[in-house]
C-alpha cells in the first residue's frame, strides 16, 4: 500500500497489492487489484496468471479461460500457462481440451514428469488405459521415485486386466486411491 501511495499508477504494486488480497482469501479486492494493474498494464502476462487464479478460485471457469488464453497470447512458451488451462478445462469437464493443453505443455517442456503423468491421468479419465500407461512409464524414466505415475500407471495396468502387475505398483506407488491431478498448482494459491 505504501508504494501506491507513492506512486498511485504503478501496474506492479496493483499485481503485488492482488496477489497478497489473493493469498488471504479477499478475493474481491484481489479482483479490483488487477483489473487496475492490467488497466495501467495491459500487457503483463503475469497478471493475467492471477486473474485467472482468483477467477478460477471465485468459481468463474470461463473467466478463467480467458485470462490464461490472454497469458498464452503473451507467452505461448509458457508450458505452466497450459497446465493451467488443462486443469481448468479438467474443473469444466472438457478432458479433451485439457489433454490438448498438458500436450502442448509436453512440447515445451518434454522432460517434466508432472506434466507426463498429468496427461496420463487425463486419458485413463477419457478410459484410455492402454495410452495412458506409455505416459505414466516416461515420468517413471524421468523419476523413478514419482509415486502418483506408480499409483496410476497401477490403475491402468489394472484396468486393462492386468491386475497382479497393477497391485504391485499401486502398493508400490502407496496406494493413491484417487487420480490426483496436479493441473492448476501454477496458479497463485
């Protein structure tokens, strides 16, 4: 507040002055803090990753949308930027468009196992198994110690019949009962 009183146009203490209000749950003054940020800065890619957090936090899907599809115009090689338009398309229910975006998020960044196990959730919940395992084995290359790929590669193994395979690595995996999709952590919490 200090810097406002300052310099009562600066996008950067409105960001800053957001994310705090974000981080305290007033999502409302979060809100009314980066509208003026991208009012004096419409540009800055960083504020429409809050925006569309606070959006998404306020229950506003389709805002959300749009603000990180304006962070993508900004910066399509932002492969955190796609994971959170995955996730938030998961939170829609349009698991086809969020494993189009954790793809292209693979692309920019095709060692990340998150982001591999990430699209193996997505296709064992569109009930492809037989895919989603070859992308729980790439995160386990990547890291071998990735419980959640262990977990999910289990309950695709299981899925497509084999069961005595599927329980070893949902043991293995200590024993994630639920898919645990990680989209959406890039968001400011």
């Amino acid at each position: 507040l200090q810097s406002l009183k300052i310099k009562p146009d600066n996008p950067d203490a409105f960001l800053n002055l957001g994310i705090i209000y974000k981080n305290l749950g007033l999502l409302e003054e979060a809100l009314n803090s980066m509208t003026k940020s991208l009012t004096l800065n419409p540009n800055n890619p960083d504020a429409y990753l809050v925006l569309g957090g606070i959006h998404k936090d306020l229950g506003k899907l389709d805002e959300a949308v749009d603000s990180i599809i304006k962070l993508i115009e900004l910066k399509p090689d932002n492969s955190d930027a796609h994971m959170t338009l995955a996730g938030i398309y998961k939170d829609l229910g349009d698991n086809d468009l969020a494993l189009t975006s954790a793809l292209k998020a693979l692309k920019l960044k095709p060692d990340d196992p998150n982001i591999y196990n990430n699209c193996a959730n997505l296709l064992l919940l569109n009930d492809e198994p037989k895919k989603s395992i070859a992308f729980y084995e790439q995160a386990l290359r990547i890291n071998p110690n990735c419980r959640s790929a262990m977990s999910g590669n289990g309950r695709a193994l299981k899925k497509i019949g084999e069961s005595h395979e599927g329980i070893k690595l949902l043991r293995k995996g200590d024993g994630h009962a639920n898919i645990d999709i990680n989209l959406g952590l890039t968001v400011y919490k």
